[in-house]
C-alpha cells in the first residue's frame, strides 16, 4: 500500500460499533431466536402424539410412520424435508403437522 492509500485508510475502530461486533450481535441475535423456535416447535410436535425420534441433540426430529413418507423435521428452522423425494418444505411445526395430515399417503 502506498503512502496516499495509508492516509487515507481510516485507522481502525475497536469499539463496539464496528462492523465484527454488529456481525457477532446478530450472530447470537440468530442462536437465541432459533433455539426459541427450536423448543416452541418440538413442543408442538411432541403435543400433536405423532411418533418422532430425535437426533443430533433435538436438532433433528425423524417421523417414520407406516404409510407415509419419512420426513426429517428440523425444529430450530421450522423446516422439514422428505429424503425420498429430495425436497425441503419450510414453515413453522403447525404448517408441518397440517401439511403432514393431510397430504394422502
């Protein structure tokens, strides 16, 4: 770099509002709004009575009921994919459990 881009390069600010600390902000902004969802939607699947196994630290819940297609359901992001079809849905775990009853299987 030469002397004229060093002048004017202005000199690095390590207070709280700069760009990595913003960045770090709404990184744990994200973790703690996923791990709500992550609960909120377990609970309501686990309230719905259908047969889930969780993996993967309740990251993944596996639904492999007779009849129907297996479903992973990521409860942290609402959104569930059928490894079958190579398809990911997304909404919230009511979308889900209305989508998972009535499609006919």
């Amino acid at each position: 770099m030469n002397q004229t881009a060093r002048l004017l390069t202005p000199p690095v600010d390590d207070d709280e509002n700069d760009m990595a600390a913003i960045g770090r902000a709404m990184n744990e902004n994200r973790k703690e709004r996923h791990a709500g969802w992550k609960v909120e939607n377990t609970a309501l699947l686990a309230a719905s009575k259908l047969p889930f196994r969780s993996t993967n630290n309740g990251e993944c819940l596996l639904l492999r009921e007779k009849g129907k297609p297996a479903v992973d359901f990521y409860p942290s992001t609402g959104r569930w994919r059928i490894p079958a079809m190579n398809r990911t849905m997304g909404g919230h775990a009511q979308r889900f459990l209305t989508w998972y009853a009535g499609e006919k299987w």
